[in-house]
C-alpha cells in the first residue's frame, strides 16, 4: 500500500510585533 | 602483501548540528556581526543555507524548543542589525536577500508539494520531517516587506537630492540654454549651497551602484524589478511636482530636456534588463507633461490634441501646466485664456483625483514571489572565515 508521511506539527509563532515586545523586556530585564 | 581498507567518509546529508549554548556565538558571527563583504565570492545567501542547515538538525532530532529559540534569535538578530545599519543600502540588501531566501527554504523544504515541483529527488530528501513551520514563514515574510521599506527608504534617501535638478536643471543637450525664459535660474533642491547641482548621470551611476549591489547579494530579480519601479516612480512624482509648482520650469526648453532625460533612463532600464518592471509606466505623467511643453496651445485642434495626450495627467495638473507656461522669447504667445478654457471644457466629464501633486511617498505594495534554489544542501560547505566551527556536519 501507499505509505502516509507522518503529519508534521505546527510549531505556534509569535507575531512580528510579539517578538520585539519580547525581546526589548528581555533586554531590559538584562542590563 | 598488505591490504589496507579505506574507510569511506561519512556522507555530509546537509544538516548543521551545535550545542545549544553555542546559539549565542552563531547569531553573532553569522547575523549581528556578519560583514556582507567577508562572504564575497562565495555561493549567495550563504547565511539562510546555513541557518536552514541547522533547523533541519533541530527538526531532524524532534527538538521544536531548538527550533523555536533558533528561529527567534535570528529574527531578532537580522531586526537589530537592520537597526544598527539603517542607512545602509548594501547591509540592508544583504539582509534582505537572505531573509527572502531563508522563506524561500522554509518553503521549498516544507514538504508541501505545491513548493516541491522544482525540487531534485535529492532536495526532496532534505525538508523537514517533524515541524510545520508555517507561522514561522509569516513572520519571516512581515520582516522582509520591513527590510524592503528600509531599502527603499535608504534609496530614496541618496536619490531625491539629485531629481530636480538632473531632470529639470541640468542642460545636457547643447544650445538649449539659448532658448531659456528669462528669469531663469538654476535652483537647489534642497540643499542651501547653490552649487549642489547634479547632473542625469550622477543618478544613473547611482541606478548602476544599487543595480550591482542587488545583483552581487543575490536578491530576487522580482524584488529587484519593484525596487527600480519604485524608485522610478519617486523619480516621476518629485519631477512633476517641481515642474507644477515653477514658472521658470515651464518652457518648451524645460520640456525638451525632460523628455531627453527620460529616455536615458529608459535607455538605463533597457541595457540592465529591466524594462518589463514597469518602471517607464510609473513616468507616463512626467513624459505627458514634457510632451504638453512641447505641444502648440493655440487652435481647438491644439486643445483637442493636448485632452487626447495627457490621459495620465489631471485636468488640475494641464491647466496648472498651461498657466505657469512661460514663452521662450517675444515671438512666442502666451496661452490664451481662452484656450485654457477650450481644455477645461472638454475635460469637465473626467473623474480626476482632486490634489494637484503627486504622494511622493507612495510605495507599491510589494511581492516575494517563490524562488526555489538549485543548489542542494550537501554541496555547502562552511568557509573558515565565519568561525563556526563549533557547528558539526551530518
């Protein structure tokens, strides 16, 4: 029979915007 | 006699594998302090191979917090270093094509048949296995319409002060300054000193500088078709209003100028291929503006030729023309009312957009059409010169 290729899993990713917001907390958090 | 048995090398199947505390290192030496000039000659977009290289290890090993932490970082690392080098035109378009190429990897390695037509059987043994990383190709294709702006922006910043006076100022063709309309004098855009003047080659040599840059960093052909349409665009639309807001510009000289400059670019524009960008489309008000300089404004033919010509110009723009027109010497009339009147008339049923000048600030929208690569991840190799060598072929 024909082999299926196991379904990949959606990896979630925040927005554009979401990142920046979290990487300037991160950036702040670190001095 | 002895037999010696060579151990045959382990075949290198295109996947980058590294420690996860050496994420920090390969952000920095492959992202935030990457000179686009120390991967000269080498294949184009080597960062996004590189960077694709090690997802897929991350996806080969089921480890989507690697993924995820990778992906982040080299956001946030192409978005910081755009920051650093926001007038950068060569940095920029560094980023830019290898932000495209990383989507373009994403997708033609995605497993998604719609992205495999093209794809070797040997590629097809390259996608992802374990993760769909659609929402990462959302955010990836956000950040490249971003780094497209600041492109333009960077462009458009080196242009703009050559436009009015390369195309309306400067005379290049011989014994047109006889046959100026008094009270003309040579202005500066917008610099204080007078004598900041450009000619129309010291705009096509930039053209030349940012088509070889593009070129050089292997950016989409696609892209680099709407980068020229836009700035071509920009080129128009700073030419026009100038020409609708002076009285000095409005001579059949100015006119007669404009539409030599204009077919130099065009002429640029077809010797780089470039052509089919629609870039001479985004000119069409300026070179009817030129013809209308040119054109006779006296008799009802005249007026009928003129509304059958400037289909790209509003009925706001040629009456503003045909007022500020300025004869060239006392045997020359000036339009008539009357005549200005002829044209109104016979454009009253026209829809025209209301504002008399061009948004000069206008920006296409933008496309990142699919380029799948030839080139197959085993055939990459890591030059010295990144210093990566804690990543491990497999």
């Amino acid at each position: 029979g024909i082999r299926h290729p196991r379904p990949r899993v959606l990896l979630k990713a925040p927005t554009l915007a979401e990142m920046e917001e979290m990487n300037i907390s991160e950036e702040e958090e670190s001095p | 006699r002895q037999v010696t048995v060579q151990r045959k090398e382990k075949d290198f199947q295109g996947m980058l594998e590294y420690h996860k505390d050496d994420e920090a290192a390969l952000i920095r030496n492959l992202v935030t302090d990457l000179k686009p000039q120390t991967l000269s000659g080498t294949v184009p977009c080597l960062p996004a191979y590189i960077l694709y290289m090690c997802i897929r290890h991350a996806d080969y090993t089921n480890d989507d917090l690697k993924v995820h932490s990778l992906l982040t970082s080299t956001i946030n690392g192409i978005k910081k270093v755009l920051k650093k080098h926001n007038d950068d035109f060569e940095m920029t378009t560094f980023w830019l094509s290898n932000t495209c190429r990383l989507l373009h990897c994403l997708k033609q390695y995605s497993g998604d048949e719609g992205f495999m037509t093209q794809n070797t059987a040997k590629q097809n043994e390259h996608c992802l296995k374990n993760f769909d990383l659609t929402e990462y190709r959302q955010v990836l294709s956000d950040l490249s319409i971003q780094i497209y702006q600041q492109l333009i922006k960077i462009a458009e910043g080196l242009l703009q002060p050559m436009i009015v006076s390369a195309m309306l100022e400067n005379e290049s063709i011989q014994g047109l300054s006889g046959v100026k309309p008094t009270g003309y004098r040579k202005r500066s855009s917008s610099m204080i000193d007078g004598d900041n003047s450009y000619c129309l080659e010291a705009i096509i040599h930039q053209m030349n500088s940012f088509h070889t840059v593009m070129c050089d960093q292997g950016l989409d052909p696609e892209i680099i078709l709407q980068v020229f349409k836009q700035l071509f665009y920009m080129i128009n639309a700073v030419t026009l209003n100038n020409l609708l807001l002076r009285k000095d510009a409005c001579s059949w000289s100015t006119g007669m100028q404009l539409r030599y400059n204009i077919s130099q670019l065009e002429e640029w524009l077809r010797g780089r291929n470039l052509h089919q960008s629609g870039a001479v489309q985004t000119m069409e008000p300026l070179i009817q503006a030129a013809q209308l300089l040119q054109l006779k404004k006296k008799t009802h033919e005249d007026a009928e030729a003129i509304c059958c010509l400037c289909t790209a110009l509003s009925t706001q723009q040629i009456v503003k023309i045909l007022n500020l027109y300025t004869p060239l010497n006392e045997f020359e009339e000036r339009v008539t009312v009357s005549f200005i009147r002829t044209i109104q008339a016979q454009l009253q049923d026209r829809n025209d957009p209301q504002q008399l000048l061009l948004d000069f600030k206008h920006m296409f929208p933008v496309l990142f059409p699919f380029n799948p690569s030839s080139l197959t991840m085993d055939s990459i190799h890591i030059p010295a010169c990144l210093n990566l060598e804690f990543l491990n072929e497999v």
